[in-house]
C-alpha cells in the first residue's frame, strides 16, 4: 500500500474509528458512575430502561487527539486551513461539550441551552472561517467576501445545522450513522473538487471515523446516546467542514436534505399550527412518524441512511445548478414520504 495514502486517508478513519470505540466503553461507565443517563420519562422516549449520556465527548476527543495527531505531523496545514480556524473549530466544540454536558446532567431551559450554540458559532467566526463566495446558478460566483452577509451567513448556517441534528437524535444510532455518511460524501467531494491530500480531507476522515467507531455502541439496542452535546457537536462539525471545504452548502443541503426539510415542517407546526415554543420535544418528527408507519428502529435507520447517502452521492457529480435540481427533487421525495406515512399513521394509529 503506498505511504501516502496509508497516512492521509487509511490512517484518519482507522485510527479515529478505533479511538472512538475504545473511549465509548470509558465514557459509558463514566456516565453511569455520575449518574448522567437518560430515563424514559417522556412519551417520545422510546428506550424502556435508563440510557448513559455524554456520548458527544466520545466523538469531540476523537477528533480533538487525532486532529492534535495529523497537525503536528504536518498534514492539516496545506495552504487552505489555518492553526486559527483550527483552534475556533476545537474551542467552539469545547464549548458545546460544557453545555452539553450540564444541560444532560440539569436538563437546562431551552434558552439556557441556546447560549452554548451561539457562543460555538461565534468562536467559529472569530477564527476567520467564513463563507467567502456563493456559486451563482446562472454562471459566475458571488462574492461574499468584505461584507457582513459572510459573518451572518456561516452563523445562520452552523446554527441551522446544529439544531437540525438535535432535532434528528430521536432514535439509536441515526444522527451518528448520518453524521458518518455526511462526512464521508464530504470527503469524497474533497478529491472531486478540492487539491489532493488536502487538510480538509482528512478532517472530513476522523470525524467520520470518530462517528462509526461511536456508532458501533449507538446502535440499537443502544448501549450509549449523544446526549445534547453530541447531537449538537455533529451538526456543528459537518457544517464547519462544508465551509472550510471550499463553501459545499449545497453538497451538505443534500446529504442534511431530509432532516433539515423534517426540522423546517416541525418548526413551522409547532410555531403557527400548534401556538407552542419550537422547542418543545414531541414525537411528531418523520423518525418517529416512521415507527407510526410500522417500521422498527433499526429499519427506520436504516431507511434515512440509505436516504441520505442517495443525495449525498448525487452531489459527487453534480455541479451547482444539478444540485439545486436535486434539491427540489428531494422536497419532493419529502412530500411522498410524508403522505405515505399520514396515511400509514391513520390506518395503523400510532405506536408510541
């Protein structure tokens, strides 16, 4: 096997997978000695005995010991990423670990909780990541940068992304096993698209691997969830990474196309249907709609995996306009999808 890609592409997932799964034991029976675990005291909880928590510092350690690994090695550094971006991706994640972990342990008010999100885009910001074109669908780019629409646009970004994950983390293993997929269609858009052996592309690996070797303890029946922090975190990277990997929103839109569309509807209901604050958890999500519709957990999963990575993979050969195209197709998809499972839900009546 040629060193190079032993170093820059095997090496990342191997090693990072193999961390993740080493640190989930340790962290699972901390959890359970701290007595940070979930219980099934909601109606949309589904696990039927108490679950540990903290699974999120499994996948930021992860990242944050092989990304100190690959930079000191001198394989991050190639000329598009700076140590300063770097350094606001890793304290931005710190910071929704802390909150994370108190909102676990406190069950914090939901404005409490929002602080930590906006305190990690900001540092995100701060360190000089931004969007700094946008492809114009009719040819050309927009340049976006030297103005403030940059700035507010990376914040509304990562926030999009963050919550789009916390709403998603409603069955074991999903927004692990989507989190993994999207980093993987990322990376594989990196050697379509960017220079070879790019920083980007390795950082795209570990968090991937940081994912599966977490996912092999989150699948159900799951051992160990994300917790707030975990859920937020994996949002936040994929968003970071679709910026600093040459602005490829559309490319994360796609592979986040059924989540983000999902969490846009609940919003919406929640807000001006029902009259109630958007962040009231229910189990009303297309997840859970499925498990109405008669899926199990795993087949449920596994149903969004394959949905995700279909997208995903269009945008490997798509360019900005195709990408648009697929993006309207899967509002579609997303429209079919909840019709059969209204109708599924009315004759079946639900499950939970």
């Amino acid at each position: 096997m040629d060193l190079v890609i032993f170093k820059n592409y095997i090496l990342p997932l191997a090693g990072s997978f193999l961390v993740a799964l080493i640190l989930t034991y340790l962290i699972k029976e901390l959890a359970l000695k701290l007595k940070v675990v979930d219980y099934p005291s909601a109606p949309r909880k589904i696990h039927n005995h108490p679950i540990p928590l903290l699974g999120g510092w499994v996948i930021y350690l992860t990242v944050l010991l092989l990304t100190a690994v690959f930079y000191q090695a001198g394989l991050l550094l190639d000329g598009k990423i700076r140590p300063a971006q770097i350094a606001g991706f890793l304290i931005g994640g710190a910071i929704l670990m802390i909150g994370g972990a108190l909102d676990d342990k406190y069950r914090l008010k939901p404005l409490v909780q929002l602080i930590f999100p906006v305190l990690a885009s900001l540092s995100v910001i701060c360190s000089g990541i931004t969007i700094g074109y946008i492809t114009n669908p009719l040819g050309g780019v927009l340049n976006l940068s030297q103005t403030l629409i940059a700035p507010i646009a990376v914040f509304i970004w990562l926030m999009g992304m963050m919550y789009t994950t916390k709403f998603l983390d409603g069955l074991d293993g999903l927004v692990s096993g989507v989190a993994a997929i999207g980093a993987l269609i990322l990376f594989l858009v990196s050697l379509f698209w960017d220079v070879p052996l790019s920083g980007t592309s390795i950082l795209c690996l570990i968090l991937a691997g940081s994912a599966l070797g977490f996912l092999v303890w989150n699948f159900h029946p799951a051992k160990i969830f994300l917790g707030e922090s975990g859920s937020l975190f994996l949002g936040f990277a994929l968003g970071v990474l679709a910026i600093i990997s040459g602005a490829k929103i559309a490319t994360a839109l796609l592979i986040m196309g059924i989540p983000i569309l999902d969490v846009a509807w609940v919003i919406f209901r929640r807000i001006f249907k029902e009259k109630k604050s958007a962040f009231v958890g229910d189990a009303k999500h297309l997840h859970f709609r499925l498990l109405d519709a008669g899926l199990n957990q795993r087949q449920a999963v596994l149903f969004l995996y394959l949905l995700t990575l279909l997208f995903g993979a269009v945008s490997l050969f798509q360019q900005t306009i195709g990408k648009l195209i697929s993006l309207l197709i899967l509002s579609g998809v997303m429209l079919l999808l909840a019709w059969w499972v209204v109708n599924r839900y009315n004759k079946k009546g639900p499950t939970i």
